[in-house]
C-alpha cells in the first residue's frame, strides 16, 4: 500500500506528527467497529450491496521487485490495523470486532500480474472491476493489493483494494498522504516499529467484550438523561423549541425526495464497469468562481449534465434524479481511520441546461443539506440497523441506496508528488463500492488534476461509451465557464 523508501511524512494534514520515532502510525486504533460500519459489514449478506472500494494509482514506471516487497513489509509495521481481521461474536450480538489474524500472510495480500501485449487502460480498468467485485474472504484482514505491470511505455499500475468498513474515503487519502514518499531515492532513516504482539479475539471473547462495554455504558447513558432532564427544567421553552426544529429537520431528512427514479436507469445488476475521466483541477476551481460555487458544486453539476446528455441521446429527457453526496463529520481532533461520514439525499436537477444556475441550484442544495438540525440521523438510526440479525439488514438498508441513479464523491487528494518503490505516482483514482445505486462516481485532487472514477452498474446504463461521452460533455459544459479552460479527457 506504501513505499517504504525515501522521505517519509508522518504527519497530519495540519502537520501534526502522527507517528514519534519508532512507534506506528495513530490510525485505524478503534478495536470495535461504529455502528455505520457494522452495517456496511454486515449488509453484504446480500453480495449485490458490496462495500467493497478500489484505488487505481497510475505509475510512471514498475517498480522494482524488493523494494515493492518492502514497501509492504513496512507498511504493516506502521499501520497495525493491516494484520486485523473482523471477528463477529456468536449470533452477531454486538458490534464486529477488529483482532490480529494469527495466520496473517502478506503474500495472500500483496500480488503482481501483467496484462497482455498490446492492452492498455481499457483493460486495465475491466481487470480492476474484476477486482472490486471479487468479494473478501471474511476470514482475512479485508484489503490486497495488486501491481499490475503492461501498460505502454514501461508504465504500471497499483490497485488497493479495501472494504470501506475499514476507513472512509477521506480517512484512507490521509494514510496514504502519511505512507508515500517524497522522494524517488531511498532512504534509511524511516521509522521501523516493532510488530506489535496481540492475543487473537474469538468470537466468546468479542461477546463477553461487549457485554462489559454494553453495561459500562448505562451510567454513561444515564447521566447524559439526567443532564438533559435537567436543561429541560431550567429552560423549557428553548428546550421545546430546539426539539420542535430538530422534528422538524428529521421529517425533512427521513423523506426521500419527491422524485422517481430515470426509467432508462431503472435495472440493477451485479457487473461493476469502470471508467475514469481526468480534469485540470484549476479549471474547475475557475469555473466554479465564475459561478460563485465551489469545486465540489461544479463537480457535481458536470455530472448532472453528463446524465443530461445520456439521457436526451437515448430520446428519454428526465426532469431530475434521485442522488445521494457523502458529507464528512470527522472533527480534527478525532482520529484517522474508520468512518465518520453521513449522506445527504436529494434530486439532483438534470434538465437545467445553464451550468451556471445549474452549479447555483446544486450549491442551494448541498447549503440547505449542511444546515439541517438532524444531518446526522443515519448516525443515530445505525445502532438500531446494526443490531438487526444480518440476513434483516440488508432489506432495510437496500432499498435506501438502490434507489439512487447517482452517488457521488469528492475527497481533497495529495497535492505533493509522491512516489510508490521508486515509481512516481501520476494519477489517483477512487471508485467507491456500487451498494445497488446506479452509479458511484469520484473525483480524487491529485497533483494538479481531478481524477474522476466511474463506476457504474452495466444493466443500468447500457450504452456505456455514450455514458463516459456524456459525462466528458458534462464537464465541458461546466468548463466553459472559465475562457481558455483545458478539455476534460476520458482514459483510453
């Protein structure tokens, strides 16, 4: 996953120092998983709501085979949670829990391959989903890497693949931000912590954990009440109103949006199909000025033309679209690994043709999905979804996200280069997991380009050269509001 050559930055993206000396990286140190994630874990009884995610990073050479090696060696040195597997207690009472597997074998998780003579990215990519859709064995800690070597001019490719239980989006950029190098060249001064040792969790185990942290938390839980209860008495009427808002906002947040699915969209299948788009990241930026938005509502209203644009081809014009944009809840302070993300659902318009008062119509949107009292209520129904048995999960949590043509994403990347083994590392491309939505489009920032990766589901979209097109066309609509703007390009 890293490159343990060259000059190592251990630290935040406040540049705090994440690591002192010797010892491994503060990331991924939750031994249980949070509820969210407990649900995506144990969603996947039904295989078509996959919480699988897949990084692609384009390198400019292969690198060489021991320090690739040894990239890996070191990488599970620094990040402990690297050796963990989830352990689930008997019955699945309680939350999953994070265990060092005692069989842990590097080589089931790192793995080279070469494509043929002649292929490039089209094939790349085709053995990527491949990849993404080939699910965990659930006995091992849930992530591989692949080197993929073969592609024109010397270049390759490394695939990170990783069960999103394991880190959200943000927090997985910021490890590798943390674990790539600087520096071409190697170097001998990187941290080495020692292994760490660790008893293996059972099952017994991780159930008798949770029954001491269940009865640990009734005090807690009793006092926040009493300290509600008492607010209440001393201030009634702002108490009052404070509920009366935030019922307000959950009936607002619970309500899907008043909008049917596209007609053309409305199949879903299990065959993921990737495809990934690059953009100058300034042109966006620019665009988004002349707008009075920002680069996220660009990003987004450049999708929402592509989908225009599939749509008024195959003669079936829709006025909207139900999607669904993640928004970060992670705090400063709190630390890096796991998930602390929530999602915001709306109908995204489509038949705007202006992308001008297309990005200020999304912008009003996301503003507006910021802003509510109860964003976070997906937190605060998980607990009561995650102590479903699993086979019970999957039915509720479905049909919250099959019901989505487009799930999109758009996560701050490395600005700084960075290399991988002695290879640099040009191109960085995201594609989320496709948990029965239609698609599940990404833009990382990396370097000076916006690497957009799309991954979308092949009985939905059936023309799926016309849907990269149309996104392309999407983008340059956007683009053209900043004179001079480079051409968004599709990989090929």
């Amino acid at each position: 996953m890293v490159n343990h050559c060259g000059n190592v930055a251990i630290t935040g993206r406040d540049g705090a120092p994440q690591g002192d000396g010797d010892a491994a990286l503060v990331w991924g140190s939750s031994v249980e998983m949070n509820a969210s994630e407990t649900v995506m874990w144990r969603a996947e009884a039904d295989q078509a709501l996959s919480s699988t995610g897949l990084l692609i990073e384009e390198l400019d050479t292969v690198p060489e085979t021991g320090r690739f090696r040894g990239a890996h060696e070191w990488a599970v040195r620094m990040v402990p949670r690297l050796r963990q597997r989830v352990v689930e207690p008997p019955l699945g009472l309680g939350w999953p829990r994070w265990s060092v597997d005692p069989q842990f074998d590097l080589n089931y998780h790192v793995r080279r391959t070469s494509l043929p003579g002649g292929a490039g990215w089209p094939e790349l990519l085709q053995v990527a989903a491949e990849v993404a859709m080939t699910p965990f064995d659930r006995t091992r800690p849930p992530w591989q890497t692949l080197l993929v070597e073969g592609l024109p001019d010397g270049r390759a490719a490394y695939l990170i693949k990783v069960h999103h239980s394991a880190s959200d989006g943000l927090s997985g950029i910021a490890l590798l931000s943390q674990l790539h190098s600087r520096a071409r060249e190697p170097r001998s001064d990187k941290p080495r912590p020692p292994l760490r040792s660790e008893e293996p969790t059972s099952p017994l185990d991780a159930l008798a954990q949770q029954v001491r942290g269940d009865v640990q938390a009734v005090p807690r839980l009793a006092g926040s009440l009493g300290a509600g209860a008492l607010r209440a008495l001393n201030d009634p009427a702002a108490t009052l109103q404070s509920a009366t808002r935030y019922g307000q906002s959950l009936s607002r947040v619970l309500t899907p949006p008043q909008i049917s699915g596209s007609p053309l969209l409305a199949r879903r299948g299990r065959s993921w199909r990737f495809a990934a788009i690059d953009v100058a990241f300034a042109d966006l930026r620019a665009a988004g000025k002349a707008a009075g938005g920002s680069v996220n509502d660009v990003y987004l209203a450049a999708l929402l033309g592509g989908y225009r644009h599939y749509h008024a081809a195959l003669g079936t014009p829709v006025e909207a679209i139900p999607m669904t944009i993640p928004i970060s809840l992670r705090k400063p302070s709190e630390a890096r690994g796991g998930n602390q993300i929530t999602a915001a659902r709306f109908a995204g318009p489509v038949a705007i043709t202006d992308p001008r008062a297309r990005i200020e119509h999304v912008r009003t949107l996301i503003r507006d999905a910021r802003a509510e009292p109860a964003l976070d209520v997906t937190g605060t129904l998980a607990p009561l979804v995650a102590r479903l048995p699993s086979p019970l999960i999957a039915p509720v949590v479905g049909p919250l996200t099959r019901g989505n043509d487009l799930q999109a994403s758009n996560i701050p990347g490395i600005r700084d280069q960075v290399y991988l083994a002695g290879a640099r590392i040009e191109r960085m491309y995201t594609y989320g997991p496709l948990p029965g939505c239609a698609a599940m489009i990404t833009m990382v920032t990396h370097g000076d380009t916006g690497c957009v990766a799309v991954n979308f589901d092949a009985a939905a979209f059936t023309q799926p050269q016309l849907f990269v097109d149309s996104l392309v066309a999407g983008f340059t609509e956007v683009l053209s509001l900043h004179p001079g703007a480079s051409t968004a390009l599709a990989r090929d």
